[in-house]
C-alpha cells in the first residue's frame, strides 16, 4: 500500500492578524526567523512520498500564485487540488481521499496540516509510518501529543489505554485548571493530523456525513486541469461549493468507532498565536531589525528596512506591517482574533487583500469556466456565436444580434492576446467571415439582426451596433487575426458613419431614443481601442469629438452625472426620460474619460470622471452591496432592480481611479473590493451567471445572456492591469497576467 502524504493548507490564522490575512495566511509567511511553515512541512513529508514521489497538496484557487513560488525551488514535485470555495476540512479532506482513492484503491493518505511548528522531522517521519501500519489495519489515526504544559490553546484527546489505541473522547479547548487535570489523567493534544487509507476514509464519511461524501467525491471526479499545468494542478468541480461546511473532526472523528490515536512526544506546536510563535522564534522575524533588551521575552515581526525598539516592556509582541501595527502583551495572544475581526468589518487593512483573493479566484473562474464554456458550447455549428446558455448547458433557439456577435468575437480575441490558450483564434476567424456574409450591408455597415440561417430579420444599421463591429474589427486586428482585412473593414464601416454625424454634433440611433449617450459611449470605446492599433486613422479624431460632446453635453453641468436620452439640440429629453441617470453609466464612461484624459493631458476630464464615479456610488444598495438599475436626477433611486453590468464598471472604474489618484487609493481600492463581491454573486460555477437581482434578493431565473462577456471580461482585463502596478494587489497578478 503506497504512502501519500497530502498537505492542508486551510485556515486564516486571524489569530496572527496582521501578519496573516486571508490572501497571504500564516502557513506562506516566515514567522520563525526561517523559511515558511509551508516549505518546510514541504520538506518534512516529502521523503515519505509513493513511487512517484508526489507530495498532494489541498489548497484554495486563491494560494495557486503563493504555492506556485513557495514550491518554485524546492524541487519536489507535487499535485495541487484546488478548493473552488473553503468548505473547512471536512470537505477537503474527502476531495483528496476520493481523488486518491480513484487512483490507488489501496492508498494510505497521511493528511498533515501545513502551519505546524515540528523541529525534529525524522521523529515526525516515524510517527507518521507507525501510524500508517495501524492505517493498514483500516483504522483511522490522528497524532496525540505528549503535552509539555496546561494550555487552554489545544484541543485533547482522551486515550482508551497506554500506547496506540482508540479515541475514548475527543473535547474542546478547556481552561487552564481543566487542562492540567486532563493531563494528569494522561489526555493528549490533538495534533490535527490524520492517516488513514483513502477508501475507509470514504466509507466513513459515506456512514456519518453522506452528503459531504457525496459532493466531495463528485468534486474529485470533475476536477478541471489547469490549462497552464494541466498534469500537476486540478480545480475541484463546482459541486464543492455545495459540501456542507464541517471540520473533519465533526463529520467523522466524533462518530466513527474506527478512531485511534498515537501518543508522540516530539516537540510540536501549531503556532496558533503570537505567545506559540514567541517560544519557538529565533530571533525578530520578518526581516526587520529589533533594538532591544534580548531577555525581555519580546517578540518582534517586521518587514525588511523596519526597526522596532522596545524600552522598558516585558513579554509583548509587537508585528508591523505595511498598514497595521499590533502591540499585544503575549499572555493575551488568544485575543488578537477578536482584534482581527474588528479591523475587517473597517474600510482599512483588511478589506484589500481579499480584493487580491478574490481577483485571483476570479481570474481562475475566467479562464477554467467562462472562457471554454463559451468558446465551445456557445459557438454555433456555422461559427457564429449563442445568444445565451442555460445552466444546464443547453442553448436556447434565438435570433442573432449584431451586437452578441461582436462582443464575444472580442472577448475571445483579447483573451488570446493575454494568453489564454482555449481554441480562440480559429473560433474567432469564422465567427467574424460568418458575420461578414450574412450582416453586412453595401455600405458598409452591418445589419442589427438575423436568423439562425442568415436571413436578415432587420436591416437596420444601429450606432450601437456599429461601435461594436468597429470594437471587434480592433480586437482581431490587435489580435494579428486577418488584421488587413479588419483594418479595412473598419475604414469602410467609418466612411459611411461619417457622412452620417450630425451638423450640432454627434449621430442620431435607431429607434425609440434617437439622441442618447450610450451608442456614443461604445463609439468612443472603439474609436480608443482602434487609436492604439492604427493610429495614422480617423480615430483620434473620433475619440475627442465624442469625449468634448460628453464633457460638454452629456454630462450636467451642475449635478456632474451624466443623462441617458437628450433633444435633437444636446438638451436634456422631455419628460422622464430625459431626468433617466443610470449608476452603471456613471461608473462607465468615467472608466472611458479617465482613459482618455490621461492620453490628452486632460486633468479636466479626469476630474469629471471622479465625480461621475462618486454619482454612480450614490446608486450602490448597501444591504445587496450591488448598483442599481437607475435613478433619478435628484439621485434618488427609480429602479432597485440590479443587472450584472454596472457591477462590472463599477470594479473597473474604481480600479483605474485607484491608480490615478494615490491619496485615495485606498477608498478607491475598497470600492474595487466591494464591487467584486457585488459582482460575485452573479457568477456560477460552471461559467454562466445571473443577470437580474431583484430588490428582495431574488435573481430573475433566465438563461445566461452572452452579451454580458463584454462587461464580465472588461473587469478581469482591468484587474489585470491593475495588478501590474498595484501593491495591494500582490499575489493576484500571476493568475490574472
């Protein structure tokens, strides 16, 4: 039976705030004065490993980056199962006991946690073989060790006899009186690592947590590799989200009469707060220098280039980092965690490294769901694209909008560029010929709508519609697909538009609302995206033309939002109508004009971009923590209903504001954070979305439409850019670039 040690990198560690966070937890840091916990339980386990000689580590899709370095030169090799969303260890552990036991019936998994403290390695590599002998015996057994004093930190474990034996009792944390009376009584500490073969392991939970079992073996089956590392790295399905969220010692331990316990008496420690990490420290960690008395019993952690002196205090912690100080006396360790607490619910610290976590996920669901769901299952058999996908995976019948046909055509050729290496190039090529023979007009322009066998269905050649081939046509040129070709298309697509712009300024639309903002707003997208590709072209021109028509009529000039629908003179329309202002508006041309300002030198724009974004947040419902549909020009709100989109501009706008402004980044910076959260909710697992919330919380229940791609992917690549400059933002980079 071949021996599989699996490393658990779960837990926050807030007991260690602020030195562990949720996007860099204490099992990535050097608390000790060394390498990290993780690298050396790395360096621990790995000799015990099978004939292939892996190490299966169990971890979040927020730590691929962290786990990516921290495993770059340690030169073992190693199998990452990733977590979609932390479910505890419950669930993590039953993911890799199906995993490996759909691979090796007869695997013994030795599941070790990755932030323990355990010097003597050779003693723990014994402990862990023993163990695997009584494992062989279908036996489930944790590590008991020996406890060197009363700490009320640890769990206990009460032995049925002397030496190996059954679990009579395992019981929480007591106070220090009950501690030493359990020790006297020989209880042990409960260490949290477990060896057990995989399939008892399976049987167990299949007996006492079923549903667990259930999903967590589904979860194993459907793991998706990693398009990068596809043979080392696998993301559990989706399915894991639904396991119920309970500690391995809950769902099993506590009821199967399978657990034993091996007593050790190794030097161990899971270093759950600053006084455990005081005792076994060599020195300041950090890298930071400490001038102070060496037997005062302080403990000091701060970064390289850091002094901490210490005068006249005994026996305190002091951790510094880049945004949060701590100063705690080491016999109250165990109440940082409250402290931890206290700091996340505020606008600081803790708000920005989960906007780095979350990026990162993110940017995995992008390109491990969305991307090939939809370069596959929604593109059509003659190449053009759907225009939505179930949840299920079917796809509905619909006619073909102009619109949905360019949007995603973007979408997929940008994600090529950046290097996503799905079949983009190709589906892109024919969706774009497909286009061209059943859409296009003599003129040059592209008809709105057709059916699925290329009738035309409505002839009318919309401004909106035309931004969007032009934002195509730039996408593959930009791309190097037929870029000639697109490069001409697009000129003969302007000739025509041209001739057609207004003597006040501008161009009328189609429809209902023939002078609007909107159509103009996608028009100055495209104009932007083809000035970088082809900037000896009308395009600069455009740009301006319509950024000064935005600042100077789009815009109220008192209020500083931005209207939906105006008059044929550029005045506000009549009516409601005119008095329309819509939040994920606001947020998205201030996206657009800060993009544009910085181009021109323009600290004007710039300005009313920032105003723009602060009438947008005015649109932004606490309680959902999502933008709304619309309001008024009193700014009062219209509609509570909130579409996936403005969640989007608002993530992008405040992104790009963040690195414009640096007195405000980190106002901007929580605006990003909160935006993604918001944006969250909307997505699932398998690579489609809601698009409607409700104002009761409900989402309307409807097909995943494909033009939202545009707006989804347009926040991942603003992210992406993001992340290239901003610090707070370290760690999400690898997986967005």
């Amino acid at each position: 039976m071949a021996f599989y040690p699996v490393i658990m990198c779960g837990g926050a560690g807030t007991r260690l705030w602020p030195a562990s966070r949720a996007a860099r937890p204490k099992q990535f840091l050097d608390l000790t004065g060394g390498e990290s916990l993780f690298r050396q339980t790395v360096r621990r386990v790995a000799p015990l490993a099978g004939a292939d000689g892996h190490v299966l580590i169990v971890a979040g899709v927020s730590h691929l980056p962290a786990l990516r370095r921290q495993l770059a030169d340690l030169g073992v090799p190693a199998v990452l199962l990733l977590e979609p969303k932390a479910r505890d260890s419950g669930p993590a552990m039953a993911a890799a006991a199906a995993w490996l036991a759909a691979r090796d019936p007869d695997a013994v998994a030795a599941f070790v946690a990755s932030d323990h403290h355990i010097p003597d390695a050779e003693a723990f590599r014994a402990a862990l073989a023993e163990a695997g002998d009584h494992a062989r015996q279908d036996r489930i057994v944790t590590l008991g060790v020996q406890p060197t004093e009363p700490s009320p930190a640890y769990g206990y474990i009460r032995p049925a006899g002397p030496g190996a034996a059954p679990v009579a009792a395992f019981v929480e944390k007591p106070d220090r009186d009950t501690a030493a009376r359990w020790i006297g009584e020989g209880y042990l500490w409960n260490s949290g690592n477990f060896i057990v073969r995989a399939a008892v392991l399976g049987e167990e939970l299949a007996a006492h947590a079923p549903e667990m079992a259930a999903a967590a073996a589904a979860a194993a089956r459907t793991a998706r590799p990693d398009p990068v590392d596809p043979e080392r790295v696998l993301t559990l399905g989706p399915v894991f989200r639904e396991a119920p969220k309970l500690s391995i010692d809950y769902a099993v331990m506590e009821r199967t009469d399978r657990a034993w316990v091996l007593p050790v008496s190794f030097a161990w420690s899971d270093l759950g707060a600053w006084d455990a990490i005081a005792r076994v420290a060599d020195g300041p960690a950090g890298g930071g220098r400490w001038l102070g008395e060496p037997d005062s019993g302080c403990h000091i952690h701060a970064p390289a280039g850091v002094t901490v002196a210490t005068v006249g205090v005994r026996d305190v912690a002091v951790i510094v980092e880049p945004d949060a100080v701590l100063v705690c006396a080491l016999d109250r360790a165990q109440d940082v965690k409250g402290v931890a607490q206290r700091a996340g619910a505020g606008a600081g610290d803790a708000r920005l490294p989960p906007l780095a976590d979350a990026a990162t996920a993110f940017a995995v669901w992008m390109r491990t769901a969305a991307l090939p769901l939809w370069s596959t299952l929604g593109v059509e058999a003659d190449g053009a694209f759907a225009e939505a996908i179930e949840f299920a995976g079917r796809v509905p019948d619909a006619p073909r909008r102009a619109r949905v046909q360019a949007r995603q055509a973007y979408v997929l050729a940008h994600a090529g560029a950046a290097g996503w290496r799905g079949p983009w190039r190709e589906v892109v090529r024919r969706s774009l010929a497909r286009f061209a023979e059943t859409n296009a007009r003599p003129d040059g322009l592209y008809v709105t709508l057709t059916a699925a066998d290329g009738r035309v269905l409505d002839d009318t050649a919309a401004l909106y519609d035309q931004a969007f081939v032009l934002f195509a046509l730039a996408a593959a040129a930009r791309s190097g697909i037929e870029a000639d070709a697109a490069r001409a298309r697009a000129h003969a697509l302007w000739a025509t538009l041209a001739t057609r712009r207004l003597p006040q300024g501008g161009w009328r639309e189609a429809g209902t609302y023939p002078y609007q903002s909107n159509a103009h707003m996608h028009l100055f997208e495209a104009a932007l995206a083809w000035s970088a590709v082809d900037p000896a072209g009308p395009w600069n021109a455009l740009a301006d033309e319509i950024a000064e028509l935005c600042l100077t009529r789009f815009i109220d000039r008192d209020g500083g939002f931005l209207r939906e629908f105006f008059s044929a003179d550029w005045s506000p329309a009549e009516g409601p109508d005119g008095r329309l202002v819509e939040p994920g508006h606001q947020f998205e041309w201030a996206w657009l004009l800060t993009r544009w300002a910085v181009l021109r030198g323009r600290t004007d724009a710039e300005a009313a971009a920032r105003r723009l974004f602060q009438v947008g947040a005015r649109g932004v419902d606490a309680a959902r923590g999502v933008a709304v549909d619309a309001l008024d020009d009193q700014l009062a709100v219209t509609s509570a209903r909130a579409r996936l989109w403005p969640q989007t501009e608002r993530l992008k706008a405040a992104l790009l504001l963040a690195e414009r402004n640096p007195d405000d980044r980190a106002a901007y910076l929580a605006e990003a954070a909160a935006a993604l959260a918001g944006l969250e909710l909307y997505l699932r697992p398998n690579g489609t979305w809601r698009d409607k919330l409700n104002p009761d919380g409900s989402f309307v229940d409807e097909p995943a439409p494909a033009s939202s791609f545009y707006h989804i992917f347009a926040g991942w690549e603003q992210l992406a850019a993001a992340a290239a400059v901003l610090p707070e933002l370290a760690g999400a980079d690898a997986a967005l670039a």
